[in-house]
C-alpha cells in the first residue's frame, strides 16, 4: 500500500509528517494559508506562506487522484474483471497517469474494430498467429471467414485479427510506461512554417524550421510554438531523435517498435507470420501508441509551459505588489495623451481625490504654457509633493512638461516618478471604480489609479484583476483558472504579509484580507462609515456576519493607528496579548513605554515568556513587533533619473549607459524600462558577469538598474540591453538584432545550456509574445 498522503507531502516538501498533519487539519478547519504561516508556527512546526501553497496544491491533487483510485476500482470490480493483482497495481500507482494506462483496457469506450473483430470471433485468429508464427496468415485466416460480420475473405480477417492485436498492445501497461519514458527522454519538438505562411507569420520566423529535445524546451518557447500553431503559422509535431537524424544519416530500427515487438516475443526470422506480425507492430506504434502519447506529451509539455508561466507571472505580481510606497504624501497624477489630452488628479495624503482637470501641451493643440499654469497651480493650491506620471502614450513628454514646471518653480520642492500605467484603464472602467467615482469621467478616473498606485501601489494595484497588470509571459495562452487562482493567492499572500489599516483600507483591500471576503469586507466599510473608525480590534465584532472565527482569520493582519490599544497597531494577534501583558507585569513597565523602545526589548529573554500555548517562534515574532509595531516588509522609495534628451528610440546608441525600471522578468531575461516607450530586453546571460540560470536571481519587477545599449533595431521597435558594462556594442543603430536563425535553418537546441554572449541570443529572447 501506498503511504498515506500527508506522508507523501512531507517527503516532497522535505518535512515531519506530523507538520504536515497539522497544517492539513487547520486547512480543512477553513484556516488561510496567511493565517496559518504567521500564526500557527508551534502547530506547523514553522512551515512558511510557500511550504503551505505547496502542501494546499499538493492535497488537492492528491486527493483528486484518491477519488479516480476509488472510482477505478469499483468500474472494474462492476464489470467482474478485478483480480488480486490488478488490484495491488491500482492502489500502489503513485500517478494519475500510472492510473489512466492500467484502468484503458477496462475503460468504456466506444465500440472499436478490435470489439467487432471479436464478435466475429476472429479472438483466436489473433491468438494463433501471435503464439506460432510458423503459421502461414492466409491459410490460417481461411478458417475464420464470416461474411455475415463483414469478414468474407482471408484480408478481412487478418485485418480484423491485426486490430485485435494492436489494441492488445496499445493497451498494455507495463509497456505504454516504457515507451512513454522512452519518448519523453528522446523525443524532439520539431516546427516547421504552414504553407504561404511565411509573411504573415513573420513574428515566428524563429520557429519556422526548428527542432528541440522535448526535455529541454522552456516555457516561452513552448508556449511561442503553442500559439503558432493555434494561429495557423507553425507546424508542430513530435518525432523521436533517431528519426530527426535519419535526415542525415542512415538509421538502424525504430527503438519504440521494437519494444512493442520484444514486450510480445516478435523475432524476424523468416517464418511466415513473422512479416505480418512486424507489420502489426509497426501499425501498432503509428496508429495506436504514438498518436496517444504524442498528444499527451505535448499536452504535458503545455501544462509544465503554463505551470512555470504561471509561476513567472506570480513572482512579477508579488515583486511589483510589494514595491516600495511613497507614502503618505499629496501626489498629482498625470495620465499622458496627446490629441484627447493628458488627464490630471490630485489626492490627499489619504488619497481622496481633491481636484482635476486636462491639459493640452502636445498635438495638436500644443499649450505648454498653459498647461504648466494649470500644473502649477494645482500644485500650489493641494501642496502636491509629487508627480505620478504614467508610462503610456506621450509619456517621455510629459514628463519634459514637469521637468520644465520643477525647474520654473524650484520653491515647490516637486519629485516626478514615472510608474506604470499597467491595468490602469482596466481599474478606470470597472464596477469598483464606478462606484467610487460615479460622477468623474472614465479617464480621469485613470489619472486617480496611476496618482495612488505611486503612494501605495499594494492598495491600488488590489483593485485591478491580477490579470490585467500584464506582467506575465504569454498570459493569454495558458489556462485562466489556473493563472487566476494563483495570482489571487500571490496578491492574498502580499496583502497580508503587509497588513492593511482598518479605518482607511477599501473594500477591494479587505476583501483580500485571511478570513474576509467581498461581502465581510462591505459590512466593514458600512459599519465604518455609520458609525465613525474603529477605536479597537474587538469593535470587529460588533459587523454583521462576522463572526470568532473570521476575527481569528483576520485580526492580526488589521492594523488601527493612534486607537485605543496600541497593540492594535501591530501584527500581534488579539489572543496573543495575555503574553504582552506578562512580560509588561514582569519587566514593570506600560505597553506605551515599551512599544517601539528597541534597547528594552532586545534585552528581553524570549524563552523566558514562552509556554504550551504560545511557543518561541510566536514570542520571537511578538518581540519583534514591539520593536518596530507595523513594520513594513516592502522596500524604502526611490525613483529612477531618465536621462534627458533620450526619449525616443531614435534616441538612442549603442554603447550609451542608462538608468531604467525593471517592468518584467521572464525566464529567458528582464524587460527594462528607460523612457523611450519600448522597453528593452537584458538577457538572461547579461544580467551578470556570473552564471544566472534564474533572472529573479539577479532582478526583479520595480527593481531600477544601470543598463548599456547593445542594440537598437529600429524596424521592429527592439532594444538589446545588459548589465555588463563591459560588454561591446555589436551593429549600428538601426540594423536587425543581431542572434536568431536564419529562414531555413533548424536550431538544433540540444543543449540547455544558455548562449555565453547576450547578443547571440537576442533576437529568439525577443520571440516572447507579450500576452
């Protein structure tokens, strides 16, 4: 028997079982993973916020897999067919896949040839000519004609007999497993483009001959052939690697033939049989096994594309959800336009919205001095204290417009920044937005979302669809329930990790809060605004529907400033204040004298204040907050200086050095924003002057960095970057970028290795189609 699952679990993550019991009772209690993470380290034994996802999508599949176990058993024991052995194999597959390729000979399917051929009881036919190939076919298959069953001549039954064979085969399982394992390690994904294509699918010229080992294949280029194919301009098959060299060079026997024809004892060796038994094999391996696992390969190969895509998409999420807040500082937001205008907003300290309006410094109408008026004395009248500027159409000039209106009015002491404007017109016209600002036009509602994402971009970036932010690879092409499911448990993880102020936090915020959701989450922002902030955390309680449970879940992660309690204002949790409270008695002193007073607590002894209920860990974390109360886990502010006079592509050179924004990484490199409207590309082999196999390693969204032009292809709006600074530019501006494969050569990517030199890789690094 297999072990049972939460001792799976524990070998996979590397853990005591025991941990692993306890984190999946408090899950199936309902508890979060947040919760559970920052307030339950005695019961996990310290498993963090990742070790917990891991074990929550484990269990599930696991669990899946236990019902189809269960289901297969009871079908085959129904239809009378379950023997000891067949049953020991079930309970002992350790994969859904193990499962499926023993439950196919049972499986109810559609009536098939082979059934056919056997209802005319061509069963022994089959039978003979396997088990004595000294047999001759057709004098053989001469004794079991049935003209009425469609079997009238001696071809019709061996054709009738050969289908029974080749679904014996394909059937068996022992064997699928071995040509799959085979297939998998030497399988090679082969793309060639669709007739008449080559124009229209230029996009893909990287993939228009092409082959790599199905092992080696990174997520963007899979999902790049992926939708190749789906769009009409690739041609994409599996084929082994021995086929792939027979192009060159004489090949020996098919490898996967000939284990179907070991598994049955099928010998070449001049017997009369012998050619129609080969014969079968080879239909067998064509018709029957290839097919069926080539589709399940590359579904495979999807599914592990779309997991890692995924996983890109969900580190880029957390790195920009966990950027650095400029605080509370009265900001102006300005969404750049040229014909319709550049949208402004002005928000408090708070971020309520205190003014706004539209200039027009650019085309056509070309008011600069009017809008610097307009800037000006917005700036004046709210005491603005910075400049939000999005990073879409226009931006690099209106971000010279403010320029000039800080060098004009130096008394004002303005700080411009340039954030991205990603999702911002997602947030402007939604349900949520709406609601906010029901009577403010849809794009000023934009300049609103790009003024606060600059303040706390945790609190606005909440309010738009993880999937709309756009800092995925390919975020279209793989499932949405999956991506959706885990970009909402990153922005839950984030959220939480930074807790939210209850007397000030939205509804969107709240609602991502342990324990909370969208309706808890109203009743709180209703309750608060008919009866006035929360002076404490047990007032909580006191909103409709929310009950203990719920408070345990989200206590802890709700802060209230300047309250009743200054605890409140922490990350400890309600229950734990009988702790403070013995350490307060113990060390003679108010919880006002102690809270923030960093020499009292580090001369504190934790183990000391430790018992059976809360452990080391909890008072370890409670010493903590009571050094710094609320402590902020996301970085200290700064922004990036883009260099004056570089704003467009034409702009730039090669060789110049840059500073620029971090707005994506994939696993191929890192997109770089340096304020010409494209971002460009630092590989994955310029990160560094070490080896990355891992850019996150290296950067991560939000990070601002120093960056060399290496390319400028002006025709298809691509730059190549790095961060060594002591690489050479390789072409003059304007030439392609440099790397790729020429039309009608086959990368033979064999080697997983990334290329030594950035620039030979650029042109396939670019292949990436932004979802």
């Amino acid at each position: 028997m297999l072990a049972p699952i939460e001792h799976r679990i524990a070998v996979e993550l590397g853990v005591r079982p025991s941990q692993v019991i306890a984190a999946v009772q408090l899950l199936d209690e309902g508890a979060t993973v947040p919760f559970i993470a920052r307030y339950r380290k005695e019961v996990t034994g310290n498993l963090d916020d990742t070790q917990l996802r891991t074990l929550e999508e484990r269990l599930t599949y696991l669990r899946e897999m236990e019902e189809r176990r269960t289901a297969i058993v009871a079908s085959i024991e129904e239809q009378g067919k379950m023997t000891p052995e067949l049953k020991t194999e079930i309970l002992l597959a350790e994969t859904k896949q193990r499962l499926e390729d023993l439950y196919l000979p049972y499986k109810q399917k559609r009536r098939t040839k082979a059934q056919i051929a056997r209802e005319a009881g061509l069963a022994p036919l089959a039978e003979a000519l396997l088990n004595d190939p000294t047999l001759v076919p057709e004098t053989e298959a001469a004794k079991y004609l049935n003209a009425e069953a469609g079997f009238a001549d001696a071809k019709a039954a061996l054709d009738g007999a050969r289908q029974i064979l080749m679904e014996q085969f394909s059937e068996d399982a022992e064997l699928l497993g071995t040509l799959r394992e085979y297939l998998e390690e030497h399988g090679v994904v082969k793309s060639l483009v669709a007739e008449g294509k080559e124009n229209e699918g230029a996009k893909f010229r990287d993939y228009f001959d092409y082959a790599e080992a199905l092992t080696e294949i990174p997520s963007h280029r899979a999902l790049a052939l992926f939708r190749g194919r789906n769009e009409g301009m690739l041609q994409v098959s599996l084929v082994l690697d021995s086929e792939l060299d027979a192009e060159t060079k004489p090949v020996g026997p098919n490898p996967c033939e000939s284990r179907i024809a070991a598994r049955f004892g099928i010998k070449d060796q001049g017997r009369p049989a012998d050619k129609w038994l080969a014969d079968t094999v080879r239909w067998t391996w064509k018709i029957k096994v290839f097919m069926h696992l080539e589709l399940e390969l590359m579904n495979a190969l999807r599914e592990r594309a779309e997991e890692e895509a995924i996983r890109v998409f969900g580190r880029n999420l957390k790195d920009l959800l966990l950027a650095a807040p400029a605080g509370p500082r009265a900001v102006l937001g300005l969404d750049p336009g040229i014909r319709t205008g550049c949208k402004i907003a002005v928000v408090d300290r708070t971020g309520k919205l205190l003014d706004t309006a539209t200039i027009y410094p650019h085309e056509p109408r070309n008011d600069w001095e009017g809008a610097l008026h307009v800037l000006a004395a917005l700036c004046a009248k709210h005491q603005v204290e910075l400049i939000s500027i999005g990073n879409g159409t226009a931006s690099r000039e209106t971000d010279k417009l403010v320029g000039d209106l800080m060098k004009r009015y130096p008394a004002m002491k303005l700080t411009k920044i340039t954030v991205s404007e990603a999702g911002a017109s997602v947030y402007s016209a939604s349900e949520f937005a709406a609601r906010e600002f029901p009577e403010l036009d849809v794009s000023l509602r934009g300049a609103v979302s790009i003024a606060r994402r600059l303040q706390d971009p945790l609190a606005e970036l909440v309010k738009i669809e993880p999937k709309a932010i756009g800092v995925g690879q390919y975020q279209h092409d793989v499932s949405q329930t999956k991506l959706a499911r885990a970009l909402d448990a990153v922005v839950e993880d984030c959220v939480n990790a930074v807790g939210v102020d209850l007397n000030t936090a939205s509804v969107a915020l709240l609602t991502r809060i342990s324990g909370l959701n969208a309706s808890l989450a109203a009743n709180i922002v209703a309750y608060r605004d008919s009866h006035g902030a929360f002076a404490d955390r047990q007032a909580l309680l006191k909103v409709p529907r929310l009950g203990d449970k719920t408070f345990e879940q989200a206590a802890g992660f709700l802060r209230i400033i300047n309250g009743d309690n200054p605890l409140d204002a922490s990350a400890v949790h309600p229950e734990a204040y009988p702790v403070v409270e013995r350490i307060l008695a113990d060390i003679k002193k108010g919880i006002k004298d102690v809270i923030g007073d960093s020499r009292t607590v580090k001369a504190m002894n934790a183990a000391k204040y430790a018992d059976d209920q809360f452990g080391l860990p909890t008072v370890q974390d409670i010493l903590k907050e009571l050094e710094k109360p609320g402590r902020d886990p996301r970085p200290e502010f700064k922004a990036a200086a883009f260099r004056e006079g570089v704003e467009t592509l034409a702009d730039l050179e090669p060789g110049m050095m840059l500073e620029g924004v971090v707005t994506n990484v994939a696993n191929f490199g890192a997109f770089v924003d340096i304020g010409v409207h494209q971002d460009g590309l630092v590989h994955v082999s310029a990160l560094s002057d070490r080896f990355v196999k891992d850019p996150h390693e290296v950067v991560k969204a939000g990070d601002i960095v120093k960056v060399k032009v290496l390319e400028v292809d002006l025709q298809r709006q691509r730059i190549a970057l790095t961060m060594r600074m002591s690489d050479s530019p390789t072409q003059k501006k304007g030439a392609p970028a440099a790397g790729g494969n020429r039309p009608g050569q086959a990368p033979q990517r064999r080697d997983s290795r990334p290329p030594q030199q950035a620039q030979g890789a650029m042109a396939a690094a670019f292949a990436k189609l932004k979802g």
